[in-house]
C-alpha cells in the first residue's frame, strides 16, 4: 500500500493523535479532527494537550513535516480512522449501557468526504456490531456502502507505552468483508511490527471486551482478597507475594477500583448484549465497584477515629487522581472518585496529582504540601514520585502498594 494515501482520523485523544503522528511519520499525509478547538491549536502548534511519553516529538515532528494537520472538519481520504469514546451511560439503569452517540456523530461527519473504495475503520473500544453501526448511519446519510470497505481494528495499548505498542503490538483487523479485511490488513502491516492477524468484525469487536474482561477479573480476585485479608488481619500484599512464588499463579495487585476507559467499560459491553449468562464478568465488575466505596469507607473511618482523638476534623491528602500511574487521565478513575466522594461527605482533602495541573473542584497541591501539611495520606495510584517518600509521623493509608517492598 502506498504512502501517498490520505488518512483522516476522527478523535485527537489518547488514541487517535499517536495513531496520526505515527502514521504521519511514516509518511502519510494526515488529516486530524476533533471537536476540540483548543485540542486543534494546540497540535498545530506541534505540541499535545495530554501526557505520553515520546508522543511531543511524534507531534512535532510530524506537523513540522507538513504531514499533518489537525481541524475540527474532516476532509477527503483514502482511509477513515474513527477513534472516538464509547463510555456507557450514566443512568440508572441496574446494567450500564454503552453510549455510541460519539461513533454515529463520527461516521455522520465523514458522510459527505467518503468515497468507493475508501477504508472506515472504527478503533474505539465497542459493543459487538458497532461497525456494522458506522455502515448503517452511513447507508442513512444516503451514501452507496457497497464499494466502500468497513473493518474494525481495536487499540490495544498501555497508556504510558503508546507509542511503542502501536508499532510492536500484534493486531486483530476484523472487515465486514472479506476483501475488507485484506485491504484493510494491508494498510496496518505498513506500520504495524508486529502481527496483523485477520477474522470478521465482531470476532474483533468481542476479542478487544475478552481481553479487558479478563484481566478486570484478575483485578476483582486481588481486590476481594484485600478486603477478606483486612477483616482477618492478614497483610494482603505479603499474602500475594507469597502466593505467587508457586510457579502457576500470579494475583495481581490491588488497588481502590479498577478505571480507564477499557477495563472499567468493556465489560459491561458484554454484560448488556447477554445479561442472563454474563454473570462472573458481571460480578467482577461489581466486586471492582465496591472496592472503591470500600476504600472510601475505610478512610471516612480514619478520619473520624482521627477527630475523636485530637478533637479537630483531619486533613486528608488523596495521593493520586489519574487511573493508574504515571498518567494524566482521569476517565473513571477510582481515585478520584474516592476524593471527590470524601469532598461531598464533607472532609478537609487535597489532592496530590503530578500529572496535571489543575482540577475543578478539588485543591491540588505539591507532593511536599500533600504530606506535610495533612493528618491522614492515602495512597491511591502508585506514581513513581509517591515511591519511597518520607512520611514518618502521619497516619498513612495504602491502596495502591506504594509501600509493599518488592
């Protein structure tokens, strides 16, 4: 496949802006859209707008390059990338429904750009039959879908390590045709190390939810442990340690929930096409939802144990806020929404979070201010500046094994 293609890629976030710079540094000329004008500015300037390692040179080189070029209306391409969020909807119902408003607003943009034999490939993380979704909505806006090749190829990366698994990481191309598979197989193996292996659409689809699936089950036994070990007075990461010098078994770590965008969502995409029989993909899920209130629970306790002691109300310092370490992503992040959660129950908390600057709502403040000037800290993500601190004197709860010796 030659270089000389156009691409546009729908979504400038954690997904679509590495997936653009790459594929501009490869060559290619790339268009990027996002409905974020401050998200547009930012990388025509060649900088970013959020935090992964490398991805500034990427961006900076790519756009010095002329080879790409953000704006929030796509243009004419030989291949479309739509790689928008898919969260679920926050509503009350008992099984979280995934919300693809953002996937149909996409292939809608792209309706009047598209041509015969242009690629669509849909890249967020979606319930089985979305890229069937993206042909419909097109079909609707009146467009011929017959000569126009539809596949589903989902990220599978570690934010963190973005923009070394886009290149080394195997991937799964899944066309509702065959002959959309190949094209479309092709088109990765230009940039992709690693092995392109090809199926249909929704083998795809359901292999990105398995996997997150899977490891949110992980995650779920090693947080139910941590809250069985507590009321028996065994320290869970000594326990876990121990464990797992039997030479088949490896318990992940705990942590206060489980967030991301994937493992806190996928999920319940499964759960919702087959309620009936999703049930331990179900339960991990909800073990890994009360892991969170458990967290918040236990501090609550601390701090109130705190004030009957020294008669004064506690400050606590949540260390962390993003959705694992090392990160600026906040989306369904566990931590903060212990913080926040302590915040509306009304206690004194500031928030330590290294990777952003600022947070609506909530104090941020320095490592040094978290822990000098707070009663209780609690460990909520192990970022690497939290390692091995200095916090003799305070009270220090830890969710995250900041403090587990290796």
């Amino acid at each position: 496949m030659q270089q000389d293609k156009k691409i546009c890629v729908i979504g400038l976030g954690y997904i679509g802006l590495p997936t653009g710079a790459l594929l501009a540094n490869a060559g290619y000329s790339v268009h990027g859209v996002d409905v974020s004008q401050h998200a547009v500015d930012v990388i025509n300037q060649g900088k970013i707008h959020i935090v992964e390692p490398d991805l500034d040179t990427f961006v900076h080189s790519a756009v010095g390059s002329g080879r790409l070029r953000a704006s929030t209306i796509p243009a004419e391409a030989d291949i479309f990338m739509i790689c928008v969020p898919t969260p679920f909807m926050h509503d009350d119902n008992p099984i979280p429904q995934p919300d693809l408003s953002y996937v149909e607003a996409a292939a809608k943009s792209i309706a009047q750009y598209v041509r015969p034999n242009n690629i669509v490939i849909l890249e967020s993380t979606s319930p089985v039959g979305t890229t069937e979704l993206v042909r419909d909505t097109l079909s609707q806006c009146g467009i011929d879908v017959s000569a126009i090749h539809f596949s589903y190829c989902p990220e599978r990366v570690l934010p963190g390590r973005i923009m070394i698994e886009l290149i080394e990481n195997d991937r799964i191309v899944g066309g509702l045709t065959a002959a959309a598979t190949d094209v479309t197989a092709a088109f990765y193996r230009t940039f992709v190390q690693g092995e392109v292996l090809k199926t249909d659409s929704r083998t795809a689809e359901m292999c990105k939810l398995v996997e997150n699936s899977s490891r949110d089950v992980g995650i779920a036994f090693a947080n139910e442990l941590s809250i069985l070990c507590d009321g028996l007075g065994i320290d869970v990461n000594e326990l876990i340690r121990f464990a797992n010098r039997h030479p088949r078994v490896n318990i992940l770590q705990p942590g206060c929930g489980v967030g991301g965008h994937c493992i806190a969502v996928d999920p319940w995409f499964i759960v919702a096409k087959d309620p009936k029989n999703a049930n331990l993909i179900r339960a991990a899920r909800e073990v890994n939802n009360y892991k969170n209130k458990w967290v918040v629970e236990k501090v609550k306790n601390a701090a109130l144990k705190f004030q009957i002691d020294n008669g004064r109300p506690a400050r606590i310092a949540c260390m962390g806020l993003a959705f694992k370490p090392d990160i600026d992503d906040l989306r369904e992040s566990p931590a903060l929404a212990v913080a926040e959660s302590l915040r509306d129950a009304g206690f004194d908390v500031v928030a330590v979070e290294p990777n952003i600057a600022s947070y609506k709502g909530l104090k941020l403040v320095s490592v040094s201010e978290g822990i000098k000037d707070s009663d209780i800290v609690v460990f909520l993500v192990k970022h690497s500046q939290f390692v091995s601190l200095n916090i003799h004197g305070k009270q220090m709860l830890d969710f995250c094994g900041v403090t587990t010796l290796a």
